[in-house]
C-alpha cells in the first residue's frame, strides 16, 4: 500500500510539472517604457528672474520659461525655486541654497507674504550689499511676475523676522518701487 501512495503522489508530481511547463517555459512579458508626455501638451510662461551681477554690484534680468501654473502658490514656488537654482547666464546666484516657498498668502490690498525655508535665513552669507542683492533679487523676481503682489513681505519658517544680515529691515512690507 505504501508503495501505491508513494506511486499517487510521483504521479500527481509528473502531472503538475507537465501543465506547469509551458507556463514556466513562457517569455517575459515585455512592458513598453512609458511614453514621454507631449512636449507640445506642456503650457509655458516667460518669467523674468532677477540675480546678482558677476561684479557684485547690480543685478542683472536672465529671461526664462516655466511651466505654466494654473494655481498661484506652484506658481510662486517656480519662481522661487529657478531663482534659488542660479543662472543660467552670466549672472551670480543670489538665493542661498535650499531656499524654498513654504506657503504664500496674498491679501486683498495685494499684500503678498512669502513664507520661505529656513535655509534662506540661515544659509545667507556676506554684508550689506549681499544682503541688499538678495532681497533685491527676491522682491524683483515676485513682483515683476506676479502683478497682483503690491507689497511683499517676507517671513521664514512661519515667523517674521527683522532683518537679513543686519542691513535692511525685513519686518515690514516692502514696495518693490523700492527695489528698482
């Protein structure tokens, strides 16, 4: 009787190896690479951003295309973060590496408050002209590209600050008629 089982179980054995074969013996399905999206399907806007000049003593416009954004805040955080990326041009970043748009509330007298990354407070580097050049950029770069922003004010972090680098006051709105 032993040896009937042990017959059975080989035989069941043989069986499922047979119907199991072709399914094994089965070429990998090959699955095609997605498909890049229609380059032509994309919307982009010309922004304009604002760096320092390779002397250090202006700032220089360097023209470019973003991704058009429906949505006022991804529009914002573009523009932040092509300026936090630097030049393509002959220009010298301005933004301390890692600065980013944390969230950005505009009011109805055009009051735009730009909620940014630590690291922009604790990134930043140098004196008076620097801190000048930064916050020139900054202004420039939002207020050319976004028309209803009036005013800006800038905090880091959820918390307002008084300044930069010592230099320019940051606790209050700033016009960016100011900033030319």
């Amino acid at each position: 009787m032993r040896i009937r089982v042990l017959l059975a179980v080989g035989l069941v054995l043989i069986g499922v190896a047979l119907l199991a074969r072709p399914w094994a013996q089965r070429p990998d399905q090959v699955v095609p690479p997605p498909a890049a999206p229609d380059s032509a399907a994309v919307r982009v806007r010309s922004v304009t951003l604002w760096f320092g000049s390779p002397e250090g003593d202006s700032l220089v416009a360097e023209p470019r295309d973003l991704a058009e954004e429906p949505e006022f805040h991804p529009r914002l955080a573009g523009l932040i973060s092509a300026l936090e990326q630097g030049p393509r041009g002959a220009g010298v970043r301005t933004l301390p590496p890692g600065t980013a748009l944390l969230h950005a509330y505009l009011d109805d007298a055009g009051l735009l408050t730009l909620d940014l990354s630590p690291a922009f407070r604790q990134g930043f580097v140098g004196g008076a002209r620097v801190e000048e050049l930064v916050i020139g950029s900054l202004v420039r770069t939002v207020s050319m590209n976004t028309p209803e922003a009036k005013r800006i004010r800038i905090v880091c972090g959820g918390a307002a600050f008084s300044t930069l680098g010592g230099h320019f006051p940051v606790d209050r709105p700033l016009d960016p008629d100011d900033w030319p």
